[in-house]
C-alpha cells in the first residue's frame, strides 16, 4: 500500500509518499518545512516534489492521508481542501488524522519514549491551549478540548502523561508541584508528514470527505 500524506495545520508544511508493506513501512520521499504562513502556496508544489521524488503518479496510490486540526483555520481549511480536490480528480479514498494524533505518535515512536501517557498541547491563544491526553498505545484518554491553561494543567496533573506540544509551556506553571509527573518529551511538536501517513495506514478511510476539527469558532469575524 502506497500513501500520500501531508499537513498544513500549525507552523510547518510538510508532505510524504509512504509504502507500506510485510508490516514495515518505507518513506519514499519526504518533505517538513517550517512555515507560519503561505501554506495554500507551498503545499501543491511540494506534494508534487514528493510525488516525483518517490516516482509514483496518483494511479500508483492507495490513498491519501491529510491533518484535520486542531490548527490554524487557514491551516486546517488548506489541506482539507486539497485533499478533498485530489480525491475528486483521483477517486482515492481519505483518511483524515488529528494533529493530536500525529504528534503523539512522534512521541510514542521516539527512543526515550516511556510506558506513560501522552497529553498533546497546543497554543491556541486567547488564554487558551488545544488539548488531548492518550495512553502509551495511543487510544485516546480524553476528548480534544480547548481548555484555559490553569484547567489544561489540572487535566495533566490527573494523567501524569509526557508532555508535547507548542503550549507545554503555557500549562507547566498549573501543573501540581512534582515537575517529574509532566516531563517533556524530546519529540517534534509539529504534525509529519510520515507520521500522518503511518497512523492513515491502520485507519479505514471514510465514507465521506475528510472533516475538519474545530474546537472553537474562528478569531476573525465578519464585519457587523
């Protein structure tokens, strides 16, 4: 089996082929970039790198595998977008995977990684943080929620996980006094590309095209 994967959702652009075979997984070709901004201009281009990189046309593959948040709302609208399009063209199924996911997957697979929890927080601004709390193995301990940050530490402090994410630092100073039940994990705190495709493998594509995960409504408002 062949995927497509790539994200747009925070401060990185990143996309990957990867085959999947005999239960190992081979990265044809890969690219990660740091980017705050400029997504909607950088993704289809690189997609198209990767894909030449990795010698493979969209006939070649077996699905494709996109982030859909939490992230920024440009982000997030960016790769559901194009993969919703590329579908359509290519009649690939999607599987749609969260950012919690893909970063705790980062940490799971990293060689320090300890039999413990995983807690996944993100700046969300607004006094707020996005976060998620997994087991070890991944199955999610806690729905995605967009906390404040004295709530997110009391949530951490209840899981003991290893922390990862962009907000870790919003939430410590809430966090109970034994800095050893939260330690940080020496892991990306960016969704990849790679990781996106590995957690699309296990998954069933749906039905239906990938659906966006919003935990607030938007910072920019329509004129009154």
């Amino acid at each position: 089996m062949k995927i497509l994967a790539f994200d747009t959702t925070m401060a990185a652009c990143s996309a990957a082929v990867v085959r999947f075979e005999n239960g190992g997984a081979q990265v044809m070709a890969a690219h990660h970039e740091t980017r705050t901004r400029g997504h909607a201009e950088v993704l289809v281009p690189m997609i198209g790198e990767v894909m030449a990189q990795a010698a493979v046309s969209f006939g070649d593959l077996d699905r494709i595998a996109v982030t859909v948040g939490p992230g920024t709302f440009t982000g997030v609208r960016v790769g559901i977008a194009t993969a919703r399009g590329m579908a359509v063209a290519s009649g690939l199924p999607v599987v749609g995977i969260t950012t919690f996911e893909a970063v705790a997957a980062g940490v799971a697979a990293s060689p320090g990684a300890k039999q413990r929890p995983i807690a996944c927080v993100f700046d969300a601004r607004r006094d707020e943080v996005y976060v998620q709390c997994f087991t070890a193995g991944l199955v999610a301990l806690t729905e995605p929620q967009a906390l404040p940050y004295r709530d997110a530490g009391e949530l951490i402090t209840a899981h003991r996980p290893v922390l990862v994410g962009t907000g870790v630092h919003l939430v410590m100073p809430f966090e109970d006094d034994d800095r050893t039940s939260a330690p940080i994990a020496d892991a990306a705190d960016q969704p990849s590309a790679v990781l996106v495709a590995e957690r699309a493998a296990l998954g069933v594509p749906a039905t239906g095209p990938p659906v966006p995960l919003y935990l607030r409504p938007p910072d920019a408002k329509l004129p009154k």
